[in-house]
C-alpha cells in the first residue's frame, strides 16, 4: 500500500478511537498515539498476508477477523463481484445484495447501519468490503474507505507475484523447449556423421581382427547407450568423461596412430554435475579441425567452478571462422556442435559462461569453458 495510504488510515484510527480493546496485543510503552499506531500497523500485518494470496473464501476468511478488530464495528463481510466470501459478526441477511450499488457504482454505498466499499484493484472493482455497525458516521465511512484502500493494495500486489510466479513458470518451461531442442539437433548431427563412420570401421576389423572388432562394437554400445538416452539437462562429469573415452576410443580405431590423446582430471571434480552431452562436441570438433593429430582433454578444479579445456595441434582456423561456428553457421562442418554447446552453457548459467576459442591459421585450437560447481 502507498505510503498516504497508510498515513490516513492511521490518523484515522487516532481521531476516531475506532480500535477495539477485544484481541489487543500486549503494546509498548508511550502515549495513545504510540499504541495506536502500534496496534494498526500489528493488526493490518495479521491479515495482509492472507490478502496477498488473492481474493478468495480461505483468504477472506482468515482476514476477515482481523479487519473487524482493525474497524472495531460490530461486523465486517468481504465479498467478490459474484458472491459473499467471508464474514465475522452479524451483517443481517444477503451480504452480496447490500453491497452491489457499491460494486456497480465504484463508490462506497452508505445505509443506516452499513459502510460498504469497493475494492479496486488497478482500476477493476473485483469486490466489496462491508462494515456494519450501529452508528455509522463520516469518521467510519472515512476508515472502512482506507481499509479498503488497503486491501486493494493487498490484492494487486498478490497479482503481481502471480504474473511473476507465471513468467518464471513460463520462462522454466521456454528454457527446457529449448534445452531440448539444442539436444535433438545434436543426436540429429552424431546420428550422420559420427555412427556411420563408427559402425564402418568396426566392420572392416570383422575378417581381419574379430575381438577388437567386439571390443570397439562394445565400446559404440556404451557410447549409443549414453548419448542417445532420453534427454537430461545435468549428467557427472565422470559420466561425459567416459563417453569421450568411449568417442575416442572409436576413432582412434578409425585414424589409427595419427590419432593421440590425453585427458588429465583430477579425481575430487568427477562427481561435479554438468550439462548432458558438453564435451564430446568439443572432441569431435577438434578431431575434425585436427586432421588427426593430438587431442588434449584437461580439466582443472578452479575453487568454485570447473574449468576444461579441449585443445587440437592442427591447422587451426581464421577467428572469424570460429566466430561462423559459435553462431551456428551450418555451411561449415561441426558448426551444430559448438553452437548447440555455446547456447546451452549460456543458457543454463548466463551469459557469462559461453565457450571460448583459442585459434590463429598453423597453432591449433583451443576450446575453454567453466562449469559453475554448484550447477544443480
């Protein structure tokens, strides 16, 4: 509520005497104007939090009790536009009918023994409040106005937090659209490139070397098993670890010693949650851009975050073209990976935490990120 808001309805509950000795908290020391202002605000905090679950028969009826001991009249009734939600003390006969010159006015609606006000929330009446008493004058017209006042304020800050609790809502479910289709672009590209080239040579050691051929169509199973699994935004680093151990193991039977690799890890960040399917992409890129050549894996505990780097000792590239493939540019080849890994990490954990690419044409390239250790 706005602060005029409240300044009257306190100077109100002063000039008026209208707060009732009945409920009264234990109140400090000083004059009347101390406590009165004491017990206004202590009262109205009783009922404001169930006004700012909505207008509804359980929110009313919780507050209904304290805004009677608020006005100090002998009833209080809070209605919608549609029906009489709660009340407390005798209103004497239809609530809902007393109140609806009031609802279809906009203004406050005064009999003999009656106060009733709408309640408008950002400009919408969405329900009346009702005080009954017998002696009803200008000082209780005046406060039952600024009550009402009130509870409006009440009510549009409980929409505002619903709106707020919807985007959030909305926003969660945009994000996990779109986690999972960055994840379906991905199986779409490994499914290509990746299991063709995988399946075509573990058949060329089927005549010449039968076990290994086993051994690597094993290895594929355990890789098929964990890459094409239903989608998970979070997986443990040793887990994505492995799959690229199972990757690399694959294409090493594929290039044979013109292939080498390494990965370094220190044991106390492999159960560090990480997006599903992040470093595998970045392999397959290297090898891609590597001609072969040395893949170096390298993880480091960095306090609070992970950091891994994944780094080739081929050609390398113009920064521009490393530039085209973060931005997804399909023309060139392993442009999905890297930009499906970019937008999810910058999705999960903010714009902060894009890949970065180490390249210049005859020095390699070198693909850094940060995973955030408290990720989950």
């Amino acid at each position: 509520m706005s602060t005029p808001a409240w300044v009257a309805l306190v100077a109100i509950a002063f000039g008026c005497g209208l707060l009732l000795s009945r409920r009264r908290p234990h109140l400090p020391s000083g004059g009347w104007k101390d406590e009165a202002t004491f017990t206004t605000l202590h009262i109205a905090a009783l009922a404001g939090p169930s006004l700012r679950d909505g207008l509804t028969r359980d929110s009313a009826r919780k507050a209904v009790r304290h805004l009677r001991c608020l006005l100090g009249t002998e009833a209080v009734a809070l209605t919608s536009t549609e029906a009489a939600l709660a009340s407390d003390g005798p209103c004497g006969g239809d609530v809902l009918a007393q109140v609806r010159q009031a609802l279809a006015s906009g203004r406050p609606q005064v009999t003999g023994a009656s106060v009733a006000v709408p309640l408008a929330v950002a400009g919408r009446t969405v329900g009346a409040l009702a005080a009954y008493d017998a002696e009803v004058n200008g000082a209780l017209v005046r406060t039952v106005t600024e009550v009402a006042r009130w509870i409006g304020g009440q009510l549009e800050l409980a929409e505002l937090d619903a709106a707020r609790r919807e985007a959030l809502a909305e926003l969660d479910s945009s994000r996990r659209q779109a986690v999972e289709a960055e994840m379906r672009a991905l199986r779409a590209e490994i499914s290509p490139h990746f299991i063709y080239n995988a399946l075509t040579t573990i058949a060329s050691f089927v005549r010449t070397d039968p076990v290994r051929a086993r051994d690597l169509l094993l290895d594929f199973a355990d890789f098929a098993r964990y890459a094409l699994r239903r989608t998970r935004d979070f997986t443990t680093l040793a887990d994505e670890l492995t799959c690229v151990d199972r990757y690399l193991l694959l294409e090493r039977a594929r290039f044979g010693d013109r292939l080498r690799f390494t990965v370094q890890v220190p044991p106390e960040v492999l159960p560090v949650p990480v997006p599903f399917l992040c470093l595998q992409p970045l392999v397959e890129n290297a090898i891609k851009h590597g001609m072969g050549g040395e893949v170096r894996v390298v993880v480091r505990d960095a306090g609070p975050e992970v950091g891994i780097s994944v780094e080739d000792d081929g050609v390398g590239m113009d920064p521009e073209r490393a530039r085209d493939l973060l931005d997804g540019d399909t023309r060139r080849e392993g442009g999905i990976g890297l930009a499906n890994v970019d937008v999810r990490l910058r999705q999960i954990y903010g714009e902060d935490y894009g890949l970065v690419v180490e390249t210049a044409p005859g020095a390699g390239t070198k693909v850094l990120l940060r995973i955030p250790k408290t990720s989950t």
